[in-house]
C-alpha cells in the first residue's frame, strides 16, 4: 500500500484534496498515515489559537533587506496567497509557514538557511518551534520504530523507510539550526543525533541481510536515539497541554 504525501494530508485537512472520500478511506486503513495526519492536525489545530502581534509600519521593507540579497531576479515576483500552496516543500517547510501565517500573516519565498525575524512574543515564537518539533519527533519515531521492530528473519526491504529518512532529514537540518539559533540545547542535541541515525538508513542498502538489520537495531538501542525523543516528546507535549 502507498502512503499519502503530506502534501495530501494537508490539502485534506483545509478540505482542498481533490478526493477527499478517498482520503478518508485510505486514513482508515492505514495506521501510518493515520499517526502523520493526527501530527499534523495538532500543528494546525494550535496554530489557529496563537494571537496575531501587529507589525511595525517598516516590516515589509525589513523583510526585502533580509532576502533580497538571496533571491534570484525576477520580472515580476508572485507570492503564493493560497493557505495550502506551500504545502509541497514539506512538513517542516509547511509548520514553519503555518507559524509565520499566525505571526506575521507574511509568506516569503526564501531558501532553507534565510531565517527571517518576525516581531512577535518570544513565548509565542518558543511555543510554535517546540509544537513543530513535537509533530517532527513523532513521524521520526515512527520511521525508527518499524526498523527496531522488523523481523530479521530474513532479507528486509527499507526503500520506504530510507525515502521518508531522507525527507526526515530535509527538515531536521532546519528545525536544528533555528533551535540552536534559539539557545535550545537539548532540542538541537537530540536532533543533531537523530540526523546521524537517519543519515546512517538513507545510505544503507536498500535491501538488509538480517545479521545487518540486527547490527542497525544494536546501534538504535545502544545510542538511545528512540528513548531521548519519546522523553523529549513528552516534554513537548506536556509544556504545551499547560500553555492551552
């Protein structure tokens, strides 16, 4: 059975899927998608509670200086108004626009590494990184689980697994430089450890003998990569029940 791409999922969830019966019905069937969806329905559901901090007069032109210098020249540059069209650059790409949505009600097209500073309550601002990376651990989690979990009673075929690690990776990359931009230690330590672990499944071969599946299961437990995020996840979770 494929999976649905986020993409999909979050079409689905502003109800702009084109098939939404089909959606629903492959939700149904599949508990993976299902645990992705309900990441992401939380992401969106909090986003439309956080308040909307009025923007300086010099905002605009504030935001051209940062990514002016970065964008390539354009005849005519056109922003992406749609709440969905963003969609296809990714979950963490996706969160982080969400965030700048409830924010700053801006949607700059800008490459990965450009942080772009939005005035707004640095409460507000810890609290959408922290419900993102919350989202982020779980569909991680999910990835390493399957793999600590697959029988190695014979050859393991992880091209599914290696192509979500590698679009895992896409977004750790960003949620560790924005949480080490931050000052948020422990964040930035357990995802710069889990980019080891997901760089380790996106080069592995496709296909494992089982003495190399079992070899892979000893170093996901010895390190403790899946036990530091289901208590960092935890923290997150529990940090944001109290702030509802």
């Amino acid at each position: 059975m494929s999976h649905l791409s986020e993409e999909q999922l979050i079409l689905h969830y502003y109800g702009e899927a084109g098939d939404g019966v089909s959606v629903e019905s492959h939700l149904d069937q599949c508990e993976a998608c299902r645990a992705v969806y309900s990441s992401l329905q939380r992401v969106l559901n909090v986003m439309e509670t956080l308040p909307v901090p009025e923007r300086s007069p010099e905002y605009g032109k504030q935001v051209w200086q940062r990514l002016g210098p970065y964008l390539p020249y354009r005849p005519r540059l056109r922003f992406l108004l749609s709440p969905w069209r963003w969609a296809a650059a990714g979950a963490a790409v996706a969160a982080l626009l969400i965030a700048a949505f409830a924010i700053g009600r801006f949607y700059p097209q800008a490459p990965p590494r450009i942080a772009v500073t939005i005035t707004a309550d640095p409460q507000t601002q810890e609290r959408v990184l922290r419900l993102a990376v919350g989202d982020y651990l779980d569909r991680s989690q999910i990835v390493l689980t399957e793999l600590a979990n697959a029988s190695a009673a014979r050859d393991l075929d992880i091209s599914s697994e290696q192509e979500r690690a590698a679009n895992l990776l896409t977004e750790n990359r960003l949620y560790r430089q924005t949480a080490a931009h931050t000052g948020d230690a422990v964040v930035a330590g357990v995802l710069e450890d889990l980019e080891r672990v997901l760089l380790e499944i996106e080069h592995a071969p496709s296909r494992l003998a089982p003495a190399q599946l079992d070899e892979l299961r000893r170093r996901l437990r010895s390190e403790g990569i899946l036990f530091r995020m289901r208590v960092l996840d935890s923290t997150v979770q529990d940090q944001d029940e109290n702030k509802l």
